[in-house]
C-alpha cells in the first residue's frame, strides 16, 4: 500500500497513457527501493513523429520523419534516467532507433 501512494506521489505530473519504467530492487528483510525512469525512446519517438505504428519494413520504407531538433528533446529527456552519459552519445542511439523503427532523421522540419 505504501508502494502505491508513493508511487502516486511522484507520477502526479504525468499524463494518463504514458508508459513510464520502474526499477524495483526488493531486499530479503522485505524493505525495497524503487527508480522511476522516463517513457521509452520508441514512444517518445512516435509522439513527436505522429506515429501509431513503426515502419514493417524499416529499411526499405519510411513510416515519418523526425528532425534533429526533436531528436535532441527526446535526448534531454532519456538523459535523467543516464546523467552520466555524454549527450551526443543518447542523440546517436536514439537516431538508431528511428532508423530500426523506419524514421528518418532530417537536419530541419522544413526538409521533411
């Protein structure tokens, strides 16, 4: 119960039907601590895209489009959940994962 409230607690700020992470680590005298870490790249990636579902065929067919500038945002993001890790590091894997979902990555929105 105690889990429940807390967890309330701290995802007050987020819409409803967002998918949000939890790292539990449950220990042998019953006490346990809990991360809550940001939504998944992919959704992230299919907000800002308008996407309902990734490309059936991400090489050979482009299901949207993306611009850098939204791709450094989802950056921001996926950086609480890593602090340590270089930005530009997070940017590149995250173009990886629009180009495994069929979205292409353009320099503007205009350009699209």
């Amino acid at each position: 119960m105690a889990f429940c409230k807390e967890f309330n607690a701290r995802t007050t700020g987020y819409k409803e039907g967002v998918p949000l992470r939890v790292n539990i680590q449950v220990y042998g005298d019953k006490s346990y601590d809990w991360k809550l870490k940001t939504p998944p790249s992919t959704w992230l990636i299919k907000q800002a895209t308008g996407l309902v579902r990734a490309a059936e065929r991400p090489g050979q067919e482009v299901a949207a489009t993306i611009s850098l500038k939204h791709i450094y945002e989802i950056a921001r993001v996926k950086q609480q959940d890593s602090p340590d890790l270089d930005l530009q590091a997070i940017c590149k894997s995250i173009m990886r994962t629009c180009k495994s979902m069929g979205v292409r990555v353009v320099r503007a929105p205009e350009d699209a």
